[in-house]
C-alpha cells in the first residue's frame, strides 16, 4: 500500500482591487516570491514597483524567510493588478501566521500593516458606475438649450 502523503501547510488568499483578481498560495518555504511565475523584482510598471515591495519592507525579511508566495493576477489594468498583488501577500501572511504559527504573531503582522494602510488588508469597495441613458457617461447629461 502507498503511504499518506504528507500535509502541506498551506494557505490560498486573495487580493482585489477594481477589476483585477490576485490569487496568492502561500505555504511553507525559504522567502521566494513569485508574480506569475517571475521574482516580484521584475513587477511592471517600475514606478509601481514599491508598492509591491510594501508588505515586505514593513515586515521584514525574517518573516518572510518561513514561507513561499506564488501570486497569479488577472484582469484590471496596471495598477489595480499591483494594488491586488500588495494586498493578496498581506493577507496571504496573516492567514498563514493565523493557521500555522502563533496568534500573538499574526497579530503584530496585522497591526503594523493596518496602521500603515488599511488597504492591505481590506478590500476597497469601490466599482465603476454602469452609463445611463441620456447621457455620454454615468452621470454627464446632454445639454439642454431653452432657445
């Protein structure tokens, strides 16, 4: 008989923003982190760049050093799609603290990303308003001339 395969401590999260999706797997590893396949050093836009780096450059490398990301993104444009990427590996680390370490942890790692921005941790609500009818856009009308 085959032996049981062994559990892997491992996390699935995601992050949004607008229309772009990122879906983070997060599981015990060396502090590799992966963009859809390439390093998180090679995320474009380059001026957006930081944005990513965020999370990590808060946390710190020694806890991050416990565990791999691998993030897939799809749909948005570039900048929501950075927006969801940063906050899929905040909560990506959360969870995995949460699940697998400690709670007194995980809660250190929450305080000091809410303090610094809320949106690492919390989806933004805002979608784009649908056109109406009598107009070029969702709220401009025409013009309307009492001549």
């Amino acid at each position: 008989m085959s032996k049981p395969a062994s559990k892997v401590e491992s996390v699935q999260v995601f992050g949004r923003k607008k229309n772009a999706v990122a879906v983070a797997h997060c599981k015990r590893g060396c502090g590799l982190i992966k963009v859809n396949g390439c390093p998180i050093e090679f995320v474009e836009p380059q001026a957006l760049r930081y944005k990513v780096f965020e999370p990590i450059l808060l946390l710190g490398t020694d806890r991050l050093s416990i565990v791999d990301i691998r993030v897939r993104v799809k749909g948005g444009g570039y900048t929501s799609q950075i927006y969801a990427i940063r906050q899929a590996i905040s909560k990506a680390l959360v969870a995995f603290y949460q699940k697998y370490v400690d709670e007194q942890t995980k809660a250190e790692i929450k305080d000091i990303l809410i303090k610094y921005d809320r949106t690492l941790l919390v989806a933004d609500p805002r979608r784009c308003e649908s056109k109406k009818f009598g107009g070029r856009s969702a709220r401009a009308r025409k013009q309307k001339s009492y001549r």
